[in-house]
C-alpha cells in the first residue's frame, strides 16, 4: 500500500517534472532577449538583422526590449550588483563611454568575443573602447563619428560656401559665426551650458582624452585639455552661441531655424531629417579641429554604442553566432539600415556599399554618408577608460567660471583637483 | 481584576491591529535595510569591495562635492517646505469654505500638477523660464526688470527655479490631506466663533491651525523627508547645475551608484546621512508642535 | 452680515485661486495642445492646436500591446490601493488607538525606514525577490509597498481627530474592537479615507523605478514605463509621448475628481 502510493508519488512527480520540463523547452526555443533604448533607431536595426538571421536559422526567436536609457543603465546595473542572473538579457546595448566602467566594475559579465569576430574589419577606435586586458568585448555598433552639420541656405546668405567650412579650425568657426551673425544677425549655434559634449569631441580631435591609457588623470599639464578649454572660452564668449537646457530646447532650436549649425554626432541626421521642409538647406562639414594642437585633425567622435553579450546568457551560443554573422559580415544589411534607420555602423567593408556612395537631397546631394565614413576611419583612438563621467561632472561644474572668462589655468587646476579626489 | 483583563485586550489588539502592516515590513524592509547598512561600511568600486570600517565617513567629510550636495539639499529644504505648506494650508482653508463658488474647479486645478507628467512639465517649465521666455517677457513688460535674468544659466536663479517647481508640484497634493482633515472638525464650533464675531483670519489660526496640528506635523515630516530626497525636478531642469548649485543628496547617490564607477558602498553611506538629517529634523518637528498640556 | 472688508477679502481669496490655477493648469493645457501638433511643431514651441492628434493617438496605441499594459495598470494599482488602505488603516489606528511604550519605538524605527532613499534599498530588494522566486510578478511589484510606513503614519495623524467618546460608546454597547474598526471608523473617517485613496492609487500607479527593475518580460509591462521609452532616443516623438502622458494621467484625475466631493461634508454629518 505504502509502496503503491510512493510509486504513484513518483509517477506523478515525473509527469509533473515533465511537464516543467517542457515549459522550460518551449521558453527556451532559442530565444535570444536583447536590450535596447530606442524603438526607432537600435531596436528597429536589432529587429532587421535577426529576419536576415532568422532566415536562415528558422527556430530561432527574439525579444527585443526597448527601455528609456538612464532607465535601463539602471536596470542592469542593479541586477548585475545583485549577483542575480535570473531575468539579465543575452544581449545589451552599451553606450561606448561606459563600456570601460562596465567591463570592469563587473568582472565575468560580459562575454569575451576575442576570436568569434574579426575585429581588423571595424573602425579601430570602436574595438579600443570595449578591449580589457587584451580582450574585446562588443559587437561594435553605431558610430558617432562627427560632422558640422549647418544650413547651408543661411551660411550662404552671409556670404560662406561649403568650401569655407572644408577643414577649417574652431576659430575660424567663430569668426565665421561671427560674420553670420554681423550680416543676418542670427545666433550660430546652440550650446547647453550643462552639457559636455563639446570637451569630448575637441578633446578626441587630438587623439586626447582626461586619461592616459593606464586610467591616470591627463588634465594638469595637458596641452590638449588646456586648449579645449581655451577655446571653449572663445566660442562661448563671442556673442555666436545661444544657451539652451535640455535635448529639446537643444533640437529644436537648430531646427526651428533659430540657429544655425551644430557640432554634433552622425546619429542626428535623423531629427533633422525629421523636418522635410528644410530639405536641401542643410548640409555637412568635417568638424572643426584645434588650431594650436597639431596632433588634432578633422574627425572626432561622440557617442556612439555597442552590443554586448552577458556570460550569463541562456542563450549565449545563439547570440554569438547571430552577432557574428549579420553583424559581423553583412554589408547589406548595414545599407538597409543606413537607409533605412539613418545608422551609420561601424564596419568598415560597408563603406563600399551603395547606400554609402548615394548622396542626399536633403543634404544639397552631396554624398553625405561618403564623407561620414571618410571621417570615421580618421577618427583618433582614445581609450575613454572608467571615470568619464567624474571628469565630465568636473568640467561641467566649471563651465559659468569658463564662460564667465575666468582664468585657464585656474579652472584646470581645479578640475585635475576634483577628478583626483572624486577617483582616489 | 478587569483592570487587568482590559489591560491585556488592549495589548492584544494592540499588536492585531499593526500586525499584518509589521509582518509584511519585516520581509520587505528589514533585509534590506540591514543590507544597506552592511554596505555602508563597505569600499571598493563595482562588485569589488570590502570592509572599509569608517573609510566612508572620512571620505564624505573630505568630499567637496557631497558637502555642495547637503548645502543645496539644506536650502531647498529651510526655503521651500515652509512656503509650500503655508500655500497649502491657505488653499486649503479658502477652498473649504462653502461660500466660495466653484470650489471643485479650483481644487481639481490645485491638485493638477502634482498628476501632470514629468515629461510635459519639464519642457513647459523650462520654455517658460527660458532666456526669451515668457517669465522674461512678462517681467521686462512690467518694468519689474531691465534685462532678462538667466534663469537656468545662474547659480542662485536656478535654485529659485527649483523651489518653484517643487512647490508648483506639490502644494496641490499637501492641500489634500489638510482638506480631508477640516473635514474632521466640527462645523458648529466655527459657527458659534463667527456669531460671537471673532474675524475670519482669527478662526483660521486660533481654531483651524491648532485642529490641524496632526496633519500638519504629517505634512511637514513627509515633505522634510521627500524634500531630502529630491530629485525629479533638479535632474529634469538643471541637471544639478549650473556649477552644482542644484546638485542634491539625491542626485548625488545617483551619480554614484549609477553615472559614475558605481560605488555602492559609499552611496549607502550618503543614504544615511539623509536618515540622520531626517531623525534631527523630525524630533525637532515633533518636538515642535508637542501638546504643552501633555 | 457682508461688510466691505469681507467683500475685498473674498474678492482677494478669488484672485488668488484664479492665479493659483491659472498657473497650476498652464503646463496641462500645453501637454493637451501638444497632443494635437506634429512633434516638429511642437519641438519649434507652436502653442495653437494641431491637427495631429488622431495620427499621434493611432502611434501610440501602436506603440505596445496596451489592452494588456492597461491591464497591468489597472490591476497593480487597483489591488495595490485596496491592501494598502486595509492594511495601512489597520495599522495606522493601532499605533494612536493603542498605545504602548514597545510600540511607539517601533513606530519611530519606522519612521526612519521611511526617510532611507530608495536608491540604497533597491539592489537588496532585487536580491530579496530573486530568493523568494518572485521576479516578474504582480506580487513582487505590489507587496513591498503594501504597508505604507507614509499612509501609516497619515491614519495615525488622523486618527487623532476620531473622537474618543464614540469608541467608548460603541465598547459599552458590546462591539469588538475590530467591529469599532469596521462600523464606526471607517465610515467616520470617510473623508481621511478618500485622501489617502487618491494619494495611495496615484502612487501604484505612477510607480515606475522598482516595476521597471523587478519587472522581466514585454506582457508585464506598465503604463509609465511604456510612455517612459516613448520619451527617449535620439528622435523622441514627443507629441506621442503628450497622448501617453494624458492617457496616463486620466484614471487618476477621475479618481480625484469623484472622490473630492468626500471633501465637503463634515465628519459628524455621517455618524449623526
């Protein structure tokens, strides 16, 4: 009787575990979850490299979840300090910058691709970001190689043609904003007094960054530093730039038609693409560089993110396999998101692709994207390393003492005293 | 005899009545708490840390920013919370009264803000306190003004914009626990004042505020702790700028444990320096408003 | 009975709840005219209404499975604001009601639990629910926040008001003291009850930091995080993101507004 009911125990345990069993197999159907911040842009390129994947590899499934980005650096932040895996994506999407601090502020995370994808074929400064002891980490995604974008309908009523704006230095800039302003008496550009993306595309200019490559501070005693600031101070006390707070009063001020032009990366073509009645008033040129640094060249970078795969994932093979072969290779997938999600991707082989070659109405057909790449791969590697943030925080605190013509040496002095104490 | 028996009913239901509210606190809280604790002593950065005994204190009273932190933190709390709770109690007591017509509107549109979403309100406040905006323009028509003031760009501006977003947020929903609380008080004591002709600003502080007290010590606890822990409005508007001059407590442990190299030891560290500032400020609150009778 | 210094009085009183909710209502009215324009309209600050709004409301419905994440809403809030009322009342009046030294500590030590930021809580709360096998669950979003230490503490304010002599009427006439609870609190303090819905239901459902962490797959998803990735990326298409807001603002500005009217009776009207 005893025995019975064990032995019906165990039958029924062992439908019971083959029912879960099952569950487990059919969650499990190789569905790799990704991360991401934007339904539009990364998510919609995500979703069209699985199909091409998918096609090929018909079980396969994906989830792709799209946050808010502070939102989901915190996310996984919070989930990867617990310790707990359970719930953590096979693959996130992680902006460049923060790359360093996340490879080492959790060490075993993230899987080491070093082997599975060829780096050789992507820009050298995007595998630099995601490379530790060695290792590389990422599938290099979006680039935010940078460009002057400008109108061109404006510029030219002041009396500027795109061969004025070739290759030109930041100064040169400010006397051209200041012969805009003279004759149409409109503000060049917008500038958020809050924001740090100035210092990081002139610093990058010059292959320079707050940190050498073993992560000390390179702010005191740095020529590139200092002249970023100096020349932050003369473009912001020329009467050429207008104040704005925020990423809205931001864009929509160049886009209004309220100013001008704006240094910024390729990934906003697509907001001022946004505006189809500007078509054929804008166009772009290479970025301004430092005049006084001769190491600073016309291309530089801001922003820009990567893939990611955890070492936890369920479904890590899986996620490798499909990195390495759309993203890894396809150059016509990365035409179809040049066209059709305005991505620019950091494969080098891509550049050689239609799209790449066609110009742009919008753009006065020039071959906008042509020259993009061009840039790209003149961009100076730097290794962004753990502390960007700190740095940024410090510069950014001292930005009403630069605009308020406070005294360089000073401000850096301050700013190398508070990035030592904010990273001891 | 049934001294005693009443004695042990009331400690019976005494502990019945908070049990399933300290049940549920003791699995949801205590952990974690005691976890934060445990972090609070802890240094390194990422999952990389250990015991750092009072490496964290020293640090927090070496470390310029935290001390710009608790400043901006300590002045929004000394200006904004009194004026909002008087705003609220104000309000409270004029939309109260059922002489006033259209009292649902009014409270409807009072309470408003503290629903509007983050987003829509971000983008309004600072359209309107804009260089060209419509604060400027109203001031320079006024000739209140000469030139515009650069309300996001300056140091102090900004710290007014805060408080007057904060206080735009949240009046509305301190008014509601005043407005429920009048409720409690028995309207023919006010009757009876208003026949024998004592003016109305007189029934308002010598029989609404006393009446209220409770709630009021409530408000002020909640908007103390809240106001210690702000972060909505200073990351939406300022970012903590210009020159840290809206940079909060808040905002700070966020910095740490999320923007920069995460050190989630030492942000528990200035976690509780907010509960400390909190045990201070309540104690004096409570002590504050304590029945002298008593 | 009305003399001219009453009269200039009430005339001030009107002017300032005027301005009062002129201001107060401003940045609505924007989100609302918002959601009429394009999003380039309404990034270059066009104030005048659009003729959009159709197109923006098709987006956003599109822009997640919503019956569903309406669903979440609804049932996190709703479930969320019951227990809590019950359990936070429950607890609220037994702190004031009764009354010990034990007690009172606890209720102190709560206090101080109250004013711990979140931010310092939430990595072992994950952990928490990670052991308890609850990730992904309506339970693991609404339990943590079921007894208030906040809505604790207002009962208890409130419950100073709540007349003795009732309590001790009800004792001699036989109740026990959790029928007191029931038959004479509760419904006396109707209009308590009413503030702390609105305040507790607003909570649920504007919570958006812990879902977003505790919460794993797209079908669990809430309403605040779905209009959250609305408003980020590089081109957020903010006049979207207007509709979701108002969406989002509805049912508690409908809770409100039916509960507001608890506002103008008086206490003792209800138990006379």
């Amino acid at each position: 009787m005893s025995s019975n009911t064990t032995r019906r125990g165990f039958k029924l345990a062992g439908a019971l575990a083959g029912i879960s069993m099952l569950s487990i197999s059919v969650a499990a159907a190789q569905q790799i979850t990704v991360w991401c911040w934007d339904p539009n842009f990364n998510g919609a390129t995500m979703e069209e490299a699985f199909s091409r994947y998918q096609a090929q590899h018909p079980d396969a499934t994906i989830d792709i979840q799209v946050f808010d980005k502070a939102a989901m650096e915190q996310k996984l932040q919070a989930q990867l300090a617990s310790g707990s895996t359970d719930g953590l994506p096979d693959i996130v999407l992680v902006e460049d910058y923060r790359a360093q601090k996340y490879l080492l502020s959790f060490p075993g995370a993230f899987e080491p691709l070093t082997g599975k994808i060829d780096y050789s074929a992507f820009a050298p400064y995007k595998v630099e970001v995601s490379t530790v002891d060695g290792q590389t980490y990422s599938m290099p995604f979006d680039s935010g190689v940078t460009g002057l974008f400008y109108r061109s309908d404006a510029l030219a009523e002041a009396g500027y043609s795109a061969a004025d704006l070739e290759n030109i230095t930041w100064d040169q800039l400010i006397e051209i904003g200041k012969g805009v302003k003279e004759k149409t008496g409109k503000t060049l550009l917008p500038i958020d007094p809050n924001a740090s993306d100035l210092f990081r595309i002139m610093m990058q200019s010059a292959g320079s960054w707050y940190f050498d490559a073993s992560g000390n501070p390179t702010i005191a005693d740095n020529p590139v530093f200092k002249s970023t600031l100096e020349t932050y101070q003369r473009l912001l006390t020329a009467d050429i730039t207008k104040p704005v707070a925020g990423w809205t009063e931001y864009t929509g001020s160049f886009t209004s038609g309220d100013t001008l032009a704006t240094p910024t990366g390729v990934w906003m073509t697509a907001t001022i693409k946004a505006n189809p009645d500007q078509s054929g008033m804008w166009a772009v040129a290479p970025i301004p560089r430092l005049g006084d640094i001769d190491a600073s060249v016309n291309a530089s970078n801001l922003g820009g993110s990567s893939w990611y795969v955890l070492s936890s994932a369920p479904e890590k093979e899986t996620a490798i396999d499909f990195l390495a072969s759309v993203w890894g290779q396809d150059v016509d997938f990365y035409q179809k998101i040049l066209v059709n999600q305005g991505a620019l991707g950091s494969l080098l082989a891509a550049r050689e692709g239609e799209a790449y070659q066609a110009s742009d109405e919008f753009f006065g057909g020039e071959p906008v994207w042509q020259n993009f790449s061009t840039w790209l791969a003149e961009i100076p590697p730097v290794n962004y390393g753990i502390f960007t943030e700190e740095a940024d925080a410090a510069v950014v605190a001292q930005i009403p003492a630069i605009t308020g013509g406070g005294n360089i040496d000073e401000i850096v002095a301050q700013i190398d005293a508070q990035v030592r104490q904010q990273t001891q | 005899m049934a001294q005693s028996h009443l004695a042990r009913n009331e400690r019976i239901n005494g502990w019945a009545f908070v049990m399933p509210a300290l049940i549920l606190i003791g699995i949801f809280m205590i952990y974690p708490i005691i976890w934060s604790l445990w972090m609070s002593f802890q240094v390194g950065r990422g999952m990389q840390f250990s015991f750092g005994g009072l490496t964290n204190i020293i640090r927090l009273t070496q470390d310029p920013i935290f001390m710009r932190a608790l400043t901006n933190t300590l002045i929004f709390l000394a200006i904004q919370v009194p004026i909002m709770l008087v705003l609220a109690l104000l309000f409270a007591n004029a939309l109260n009264n059922p002489n006033i017509w259209g009292r649902g509107f009014f409270r409807t549109a009072i309470f408003l803000p503290c629903v509007t979403s983050l987003v829509a309100y971000s983008v309004t406040f600072k359209a309107m306190f804009a260089a060209d905006g419509i604060i400027n323009q109203m001031l320079m028509g006024l000739h209140i003004i000469g030139s515009p003031i650069p309300w996001l760009a300056d140091p102090f501006w900004a710290k007014v914009v805060v408080i007057a977003a904060i206080t735009w947020r949240w009046t509305g929903y301190n008014m509601i626990f005043y407005l429920a609380a009048m409720q409690n008080i028995d309207r023919s004591i006010y009757e009876a004042a208003r026949i024998d002709g004592v003016p109305a600003w007189a029934r308002f502080w010598y029989l609404t505020v006393p009446m209220l007290k409770p709630v009021i010590l409530f408000t002020a606890v909640i908007s103390t702790i809240g106001t210690l822990q702000l972060f909505d409005e200073p990351n939406l508007l300022t970012q903590g700028g210009p020159s840290d001059s809206t940079l909060t407590l808040s905002m700070y442990i966020y910095n740490l444990s999320f923007k920069f190299m995460p050190s989630f030891g030492y942000a528990a560290t200035v976690s509780y320096v907010i509960v400390i500032l909190v045990a201070i400020l309540s104690f004096l609150q409570f002590l504050a408003v304590r029945d002298r009778r008593a | 009975m009305s003399n001219p210094l009453a009269l200039i009085g009430r005339g001030a009183t009107y002017v300032a709840l005027s301005l009062a909710a002129f201001v107060s209502v401003f940045p609505f009215f924007w989100m609302v005219i918002g959601s009429t324009n394009t999003n380039a309209d309404l990034i270059r600050g066009k104030a005048t209404p659009g003729d959009a709004l159709w197109r923006n409301i098709e987006v956003f419905f599109t822009s997640a499975d919503l019956p569903r994440v309406v669903f979440n809403s609804f049932f996190i809030a709703g479930v969320g604001t019951v227990l809590t009322l019950l359990v936070s009342s429950l607890a609220g009046y037994g702190f004031e009601v009764f009354r010990s030294r034990t007690r009172e500590r606890v209720f102190a030590v709560m206090l101080l639990m109250l004013s711990v930021p979140f931010a310092a809580l939430m990595i072992p709360l994950f952990i928490l629910m990670a052991n308890l096998k609850l990730m992904n669950s309506y339970q693991a979003i609404i339990l943590p926040s079921v007894a208030s230490i906040f809505i604790i503490f207002y009962f208890r304010q409130a419950t100073k008001a709540f007349p003795h002599e009732l309590r001790d009427a009800a004792r001699i006439d036989g109740l026990k003291e959790w029928q007191i609870f029931l038959f004479v609190y509760m419904p006396v303090m109707r209009s308590t009850y009413a503030a702390a819905t609105i305040i507790v239901f607003m909570t649920h459902w504007n919570n958006y930091l812990w879902p977003l962490i505790v919460l794993q797959t797209n079908d669990m998803k809430t309403l605040p995080l779905v209009v959250a990735t609305l408003s980020q990326g590089y081109t957020p298409d903010f006049a979207v993101v207007m509709v979701g807001s108002i969406f989002a603002t509805l049912p508690t500005l409908i809770i409100f507004f039916l509960l507001q009217r608890r506002f103008v009776e008086g206490m003792l009207g209800a138990v006379k």
